[in-house]
C-alpha cells in the first residue's frame, strides 16, 4: 500500500465516526494536514494523474495522455516541468488564490519540478480574461510592491524553497519586431477572438485594444521558452493556455499539456466568482477566527467545491463525507467546521485551528448570547439614525460595502435577534429594510431584554434599546 493509501484507510475510519467530537475531529485534521507534506512519489503515473484530474475542470488533451506524459519523463529519469505564470496585480491575497497553488504542490510532491513565471513583462499589459474593459497596465514599482507580500501569504499552501522563479521580461523584452510579426502570420486573427469575453465585448460596443490580442500570444511565449510539460491556469484561461500548445507545435517542440483550475464561488453564495472587490471572500492574511467563521457562513452547497479546493482529502473521501451529510448520520454543520478547521490548519496550525473551533461553539452555540464574552455593540442613540447597512458597514466593519450588508439581506442573513424570558426570538431584515434607518427597524421588533444584530455569523449587540 503506497504512504497515500494508508493515511486514507486511517482517515476513513474516523470520517465514520463522531465527527462532532473534538477530539475525533483533532485526529482527523492531524492525519489530513499531515498530506501536505507527505512524499507522493510512489504513486503510479496512472494514479498521479487522477490525483492531478480530480481537483481539475479539464486536462487537455486528456488525463491518459497525462499518465503518458509521467510515465515518459519518468523513463527518461525526471519528472514533468509544470508551469504557472502569476501576474502580480494585488497585493491582498485570498483563498481562491490558493487553488492552483494547491495542486502545484501536489506535483511537488508526486516528483515533479515547478516553475512559477512573474509577469513582470505581461503585467504591463494586463490580462484581459473575464474582464468588461481593459485593465489597467502596472508600472515596475506596481509589480514589487505586490510581489512584496505574495510568498509570505501562500507559503502555508506552497513550498517556495523548491521551486523556480522566472521573469517573462527575460524572453519577452528582446522580442523583435520582425520576430512578432513572423509569429503573427501563422496564428489566425479569428482564434484570438474567439474569447467568449472578447466577442461579448465588441457585441456591447466597448473597445478592444491590440495589447489584449496579444496577451495570449506572449503568454504563450511563455510556455515555448520554458519548453513546458504542463501549464497550469484557472478556466478562464483556457484559450490562453491552448495559445501556448500551438505556439510549441509551431517551434518544433512537445506541446503542453493544458490542466484548468475551478474559479472559486465566494461565500456570500450569489454564485459570483470569490474577490476582495466583492466582499464574499477569505484573506489569507486575516486572523484563525476570522477565517473560521467567514467559512462557518457560506451556504451548505459550496462544502463540496471547497472541500476540493482546499484540502488534501480524497475524492471517495469527499464522497463518504457527504454521503453521511445525505443521511443525515452527519450534521452539515459538523461538516462545515472540520472545512474550517482544515483551511485553518493549513495557514496556522492545527492548535490555532482546534481553539479556533472552540471559540466558534462557544459564541454561536449558546441559548442566550448574554453568555458570550465581549461583543461589538451599536448605540441606538448615536447611529439610529443611520441606515442598517451603513452600520454594518461604517460602524461595526462588518460588511466591507452598503451593497454587500444589502446582499446578505437578499440571502436572509441579516437578522435581529430579540432575547427574553421565553428565549430568543429572530426577526429577518429584508432587503428593503436594509437601507432603512437602524432605529426604526429595531422598534417594530419584539420587546425583550437584549437585542442583537446578526450578518451571516457575525454578532452584535444593540444598545440604548
């Protein structure tokens, strides 16, 4: 039995037992995080491929011609050359950042050698991929002040030290003209536009620049100076990365095999892909809690995809997992907080991740939140006045925008929680009553002894009642 397989079969057991238990949850987290650095080299190729593929959207030209691929490199004594170009356009990093990152290191670990290719070149251009208008370009000082922070907040999910780091500026910046336009006369006009977000663009009358064209030419160039085996990239990518195969076949050499990763729903669940100007994301930078409760939030259909994404479970894994959720001999909430738990152990610690818990049953899991510890609180006197979702928003900080507290609204997830003798009673905040004053929403509310103010799993208190 390969390492894999035998920390499965110990996983396996306690997935089906009392997984609302610290203590089993603890043991699983220390045996699924210990994955992340476990030596993977004695799978076969067939079985690296599938490990590869079950985290995938697509592998083009198809996951046995990647097993193929393995298998020849490993004949010839050397593993693939995996490729994945960061341009770096934001300093803030989240965790749908990290999905490729993931599966990079899962190629570290099976074997294979990684380079990481810093668009210092094509982040002057800008990807234009997904986008309605043309991003703008970064300046040099744009590029180091965003590659300042980047390693430090994935390096929970990636090994940094065995990998190699590129500028494309090394092969693009001495590109000749003549050189470009030699190339340019052998890739049809028509391929560049077939992008879904291009011809949707020129539907609407907005422009297209020439940069943009080009971007899938140079990233392209990219894969040819490298000579890669693998590229990998999120779907959104997908035209870009097959650039990249037909530029190799017209050098001559090997094409890349194309593997895409998932875009990553955010938590507010609207289904929109996760972003820090959308507010429905996690930071990798912020705080065990903070991360364990933003996940606690998300609806219960996203536990499979980031399940996925963010762990080192197995597919059959997942399945037995859920499977018990359908059955309901797991609870989802359950679920959910080992989810947590598992993104927590990854960027802190299995002992952050375990108080992280601890502190989340112990706020949320309460009959009375009299009995929580200290609490933000928002006085009725001095911000009444104001809107529910500019509270949320100015005062507490509990939603990053107006439009995101009026998004949680739309979800249900905006509550006022009326405590009293009989217990606690809920009142929902409608969307309407979102971008009413805070004052007049808490006195049409039952009479009680406290008042709370909820945002997903986020709580409150209300004061001068």
């Amino acid at each position: 039995m390969t390492r894999l397989g035998e920390s499965v079969a110990r996983a396996t057991t306690l997935l089906s037992a009392d997984l609302s238990t610290d203590a089993t949850v603890q043991e699983l987290l220390r045996e699924t995080g210990a994955r992340r650095s476990l030596d993977l080299t004695d799978l076969p190729p067939k079985e690296q491929a599938a490990l590869i593929a079950g985290r995938a959207v697509e592998v083009l030209p198809g996951v046995e011609k990647l097993a193929e691929r393995i298998e020849e490199r490993r004949a010839a004594g050397r593993g693939l050359h995996i490729k994945l170009g960061i341009d770096p356009t934001a300093t803030d990093v989240h965790l749908g950042h990290a999905v490729p990152l993931i599966v990079l290191s899962r190629f570290q670990r099976l074997g294979h050698s990684v380079t990481l290719i810093i668009g210092d070149f094509t982040a002057k251009i800008g990807d234009p991929s997904g986008r309605t208008a043309e991003r703008p370009p970064l300046t040099d000082d744009d590029i180091a002040a965003n590659l300042a922070t980047y390693r430090a907040q994935v390096r929970p999910f990636f090994d940094f030290e065995h990998v190699s780091f590129r500028q494309n500026s090394e092969w693009l910046a001495p590109y000749t003209f003549p050189e470009l336009l030699s190339l340019l006369s052998q890739v049809p006009a028509s391929q560049l536009l077939q992008r879904e977000d291009f011809r949707n663009r020129l539907a609407a009358g907005s422009g297209l620049t020439m940069t943009e064209l080009l971007y899938p030419i140079a990233q392209g160039l990219d894969s040819v100076a490298l000579e890669c085996d693998v590229e990998l990239g999120g779907s959104d990518q997908l035209l870009n990365l097959q650039m990249g195969r037909k530029l190799m076949e017209l050098r001559g050499q090997q094409p890349q095999l194309v593997v895409t990763m998932p875009l990553i729903e955010g938590t507010d669940g609207t289904g929109a892909k996760m972003s820090k100007s959308k507010g429905n994301y996690v930071g990798l930078g912020a705080p065990a809690d903070d991360v364990f409760g933003k996940i606690m939030s998300v609806p219960d259909r996203l536990m499979e995809p980031y399940l996925k994404a963010w762990t080192e479970w197995t597919d059959d894994e997942i399945t037995l997992a859920l499977k018990r959720v359908e059955e309901r001999s797991l609870h989802p909430m359950d679920l959910k907080k080992i989810l947590a738990g598992e993104v927590v152990t990854a960027l802190y610690g299995l002992e952050a991740a375990m108080a992280a818990r601890a502190g989340f049953t112990a706020q949320f899991s309460k009959k009375s939140f009299t009995d929580v510890g200290s609490l933000p609180s928002v006085d009725v006197a001095a911000h009444g006045a104001e809107t529910v979702a500019a509270v949320l928003t100015k005062v507490l900080e509990f939603t990053p925008s107006a439009s995101a507290a009026r998004r949680l609204a739309k979800q249900n997830a905006l509550k006022l929680v009326v405590e009293g003798a009989d217990g606690q009673q809920t009142v929902v905040i409608a969307e309407a009553d979102a971008v009413r004053p805070l004052a007049e929403v808490v006195a049409e509310a039952p009479a009680g002894e406290g008042v709370y103010l909820k945002a997903g799993r986020k709580l409150a208190k209300v004061d001068g009642v």
